[in-house]
C-alpha cells in the first residue's frame, strides 16, 4: 500500500483531497492529520470514517513529536494544514506564523530526515499581492498584503530551500480561491449562501469591484493530483486557476438569483486593511506540462455549490453559532457602512 499523509484533511480543500485519493487509488491509504480549530471537521470526510484505507490522528503541525509520528513510512505528504483566512490574520498574525511558517518548517524537517516520494507545498495566489494589468505567472514577484499571505510566502520559500538545500522531493503550488461544498462560511460564497437563506444582509467590502479567479474545488484536487504524481518536476512552483476571474458583486447578484433574493440583502460594508484589487494567475505552465484543463464552468459550479448549501442545513446551522458568532459581529455588524 501506498501511504499518504494529508495535513489539513478535516478542512475544506483538504477533506476533498482525501476523498479524491481514496476514490481513485484503491492501493493507497490516507492519513488525515489536523489540529480540529474551528474550520476543522470531521463531518467534511463522514462517508469515508469507516473506510479501512482511511486513518484520521488529531494533532498539530508545530508538534514535532506528533508530526514525526504521523509521517513515520508516508510515501507522500500534501501539506494543506495552516491558518488561512485573511480577516482573522489582521487580528491575530501570531497563530497564522506559528502554523503556517513554523508548522512548515516541522513537516519539513521530519519529511527530510524520514524520507518519501513527494512533498506536496499547498501555497495561495495570495502570496503575489496585485496581479495588476496582467495575470500573475511563477516567476513574478512575491508582495503579499495581508499576514496570511505573508505566512504562506515564508512557508513556501522555507520548502523551496529544503529542495535547493537539502534536495528534499517537493513542489510548491499557488491556487486561486476556491468554491465548493464543505466550505466554512466565513469564506465569501458559503457565507453570502448562508445569509441570503437566513434573510441576513450579504457583507460586501468597499465597493465590491474586488476580482478573484474562482476554481471548484474539485478540479484544485485534480491538478493536485496530477502534480503529485509527475515525475521530474522537484523544486517547481505551479499556478493553479480557472481563469474564470469575477467580482464581489457578480457573485453576490448571482447568489441572490439563485435563490429568489432581494439583491437589497447585499449591504456594502467598510472596506478591510490591505484588500487586495485583483488576482489573477497565468496557467500556461501547469496547461503545458500536464495538459489539465479546469472541467467545471464558474456558473454551473455555482449553482451546484448553492444548491448543496440549500440541501445540507445540517451541516452549516451548528457551525454558524457559538464562536462563529462572536467573530462574525466583530467582523461586520461592528463594521460601518462602506
């Protein structure tokens, strides 16, 4: 058997992955190793629990002991785990810097030392800053704004001086925001989703002209995938996107079509520190050396997703309270009108 550790696997992208690798690869099995915080849940990866080729370990990156206990005969690591969401890292860089810069650098060390086939470095487009008039490409430089993706820019470079240092088997790839089901809706889509079902207003910062390339989760695990699995490629960084680039606004407007809303729900709030304009990736190389083509259109992957939040209340009414509640007043009721 094939053994792959998947850091993060309770996550949003993360949990997908695992399920991706169980259902295409009967000869390997799956560790999900993650910490449980609050966007962690074992719900995201229930229809493979009882799976024998499945193993779940709670723990944390930035624990040596545990990280060396976890990777002890993995084939593969796919390095998901990290504190990911741009608002909480302007109130609290310290946790985003302990996981995502020193967690890496765990993993790392016990990776170098045990050995295995692949190191898979889950970076973000975020790290780039603007894209500006052009799509950002592998080589442009890194000016991230925000503490998230200054951690993601430490993690990743950290990674690619084990690869020239150390020789450690590891590529680093940046994917653009992602859409799906399972999200934790504190992310835009699931929480726009979520509120307009509630009747709560939909939060847009500033003026919501705002773009991002938006990718279904599910074609991120097939990139994922293919990279994981091609020889010749150690010490490369690959982009990750659909192309398909739309606005705060559009997605907002389309939310409220979808599901019979008033566009009036959408409530455009102060904007937030450092809110990047645009970004956007150049996917030539990932397109040249694999041929892999996003498979899910931008509309019909909405749709999808919508109707999977408006199918599966269980899932996101028992998130969005307790804690979630508290940092969503802070977050936006507290926040004055843009």
């Amino acid at each position: 058997m094939v053994t792959c550790v998947v850091t993060g696997g309770a996550g949003f992208i993360g949990s997908h992955f695992v399920k991706h690798l169980l259902a295409r690869y009967p000869d390997y099995q799956v560790v999900n190793f993650d910490k449980l915080t609050y966007a962690g849940n074992l719900d995201n990866v229930r229809e493979v629990a009882d799976d024998p080729r499945y193993r779940f370990v709670q723990g944390d990156v930035a624990d040596e002991t545990a990280v060396r206990d976890v990777l002890e005969g993995a084939d593969y690591v796919v390095h998901f785990a990290a504190e990911t969401h741009v608002d909480r890292s302007i109130g609290d860089a310290a946790s985003f810097i302990r996981t995502d810069v020193f967690g890496t650098y765990v993993l790392l060390e016990a990776f170098r030392e045990m050995g295995g086939r692949r190191f898979l470095c889950i970076s973000t487009d975020e790290v780039y800053g603007e894209a500006g008039d052009e799509p950002s490409g592998e080589d442009s430089p890194l000016m991230p704004k925000s503490p998230y993706a200054a951690s993601k820019a430490g993690a990743e470079r950290l990674a690619y001086s084990y690869w020239i240092t150390y020789g450690v088997p590891l590529v680093v790839t940046r994917c653009t925001n992602n859409y799906g089901p399972y999200q934790y809706p504190e992310k835009m889509i699931p929480l726009f989703v979520t509120n307009a079902l509630e009747g709560e207003p939909l939060p847009v910062y500033g003026d919501g002209a705002n773009t991002r390339d938006w990718i279904n989760v599910s074609d991120h695990c097939n990139a994922l995938d293919a990279l994981l699995h091609t020889e010749g490629i150690e010490g490369e960084v690959f982009n990750i996107g659909s192309g398909e680039e739309k606005s705060v606004n559009e997605i907002a407007q389309a939310i409220c079509a979808a599901l019979d809303k008033p566009s009036d729900l959408i409530r455009y709030v102060t904007d937030r520190p450092g809110h990047v304009l645009r970004h956007a990736v150049s996917t030539e190389k990932l397109r040249a050396l694999l041929g892999w083509e996003p498979a899910v259109a931008f509309d019909k992957g909405l749709v999808a997703t919508i109707r999977w939040y408006v199918d599966n209340p269980w899932w996101w009414k028992r998130i969005k309270s307790g804690e979630y509640l508290e940092y969503y007043r802070h977050q936006y009721e507290e926040r004055g009108s843009a």
